[in-house]
C-alpha cells in the first residue's frame, strides 16, 4: 500500500496540472476583479505669469522762471486820418436811338443824286516880278543913318491880282522909322507875278523880309 503511495508521487498527473493552474488563474481573475481602480492623477502644467512692473512716473516739471518782458513804451495816440472819398460822377448811358430807314426806293421819293464837287486846281503862289526887283529896297532913314543904326523889317503884304501891294501888316521891326520906310516902298513901288489857281489870279498874303545896312563912303 505504501509502495503504491510513492510510486504515484514520481510521476506529474495531467489532469491534476489542468486543474490547479485553473484555480490558480482564477484566483489571480478575482485578485484583479476585487482590486481597488486606481485612476491616474495627472497634475497640471504649472503656468508662470509675470505682472509687468509698471515704469516709474516721469519727474515733475521743474517751475522755470519767467523772464520779465520789457513793457514797451507807450506811444502816442495818432489820430486815424478820415479820408474823404469823393463822389463818382454819374454818367448817364446815351439814350438808343432808332436809325431812320430812309427813303423806300421805287416809291417815287428817291433823294436826287448831287455831284461830289470837282477838286480845285493847285495854287502857284505869288512871286517877285523880276522887271520890278531892283525897286525893292526901301530908302535909308536919315534919322537911322545919322544914328548910325543898321535894322531889319519883316512885314506881310496882301498881294492883288495886278501884283501890286494892298495891304501892309508889321511883323517885326528895328525901329518904327525902318519900317515906314519899307511899308512906303511896299505900297509904291513893289510889283508881283500875281498868285493863281489854275488860270485866275487871285489874291494872296506873303511875308518879307527887309534889311537895311549901312554902306561905307
């Protein structure tokens, strides 16, 4: 009986292994079942932050002195000058008048056409009768001569239309006895080639001149 025992115990039964590591599995099953869960803690990042420092105030202005202004002079009240603009004068606008159609042609009231007058002919002036020239200059006044005075006359003369001197007017004179003298002559003895306008003589005024010089011996 105790031969049958240990002989039994040498060798390893299958069924026996089978159901121990049965019961050892579910040993372990209900280990893990009735275990507490533990839930991981996870801890939060840990976030920093900085206050910013605030800059410190600016410094107080310092109270700067303020310089004294010269006060300037005061100047003497100038009376503001009042100017008199004066008044424009009024023009007052030329009233419109309305033109004059004139005549209406073909009625029988036509203006009658007068003839633009013809130009006249040019004047040939006067001019000294070369027969009569020697019997120009006027005697010497003896008053004159005595004196020793020279003069000088200018005179206009109305020349008619038989050349012969009509008039006498003074223009300038060295004395009066010069020019009596020359206004005697003048009216005596002067002759002129009369002025004329085409062929007809007319009647012209010319100025002349007359000197008196003394002659020596």
């Amino acid at each position: 009986m105790y031969a049958d025992r240990h002989a039994g115990a040498r060798g390893i039964r299958p069924v026996s292994l089978g159901a121990s590591l049965l019961i050892n599995g579910a040993v372990l099953l209900a280990l893990v079942y009735a275990a507490p869960k533990v839930i991981p803690h996870h801890e939060p990042p840990l976030k920093v932050e900085f206050d910013p420092i605030p800059p410190p105030p600016p410094p107080e202005p310092q109270p700067q002195p303020h310089p004294r202004s010269a006060q300037p002079a005061p100047q003497p009240a100038v009376p503001t000058p009042k100017v008199v603009l004066p008044t424009p004068p009024t023009f007052e606008l030329p009233r419109t008048l309305t033109p004059d159609p004139g005549p209406i042609l073909g009625l029988g009231n036509e203006p009658a056409v007068t003839p633009s007058p013809s130009p006249l002919p040019a004047l040939v002036g006067a001019s000294v009768d070369p027969r009569y020239a020697g019997d120009f200059q006027p005697a010497y006044p003896p008053s004159e001569r005595r004196a020793g005075r020279e003069g000088r006359v200018v005179v206009r003369v109305l020349i008619g239309v038989d050349g012969r001197v009509k008039q006498v007017e003074k223009v300038s004179a060295t004395s009066d006895a010069f020019f009596a003298a020359t206004r005697d002559r003048a009216l005596a003895k002067w002759r002129f080639t009369p002025a004329t306008r085409g062929d007809v003589p007319v009647e012209q005024w010319k100025t002349m001149n007359v000197s008196f010089v003394l002659q020596d011996g």
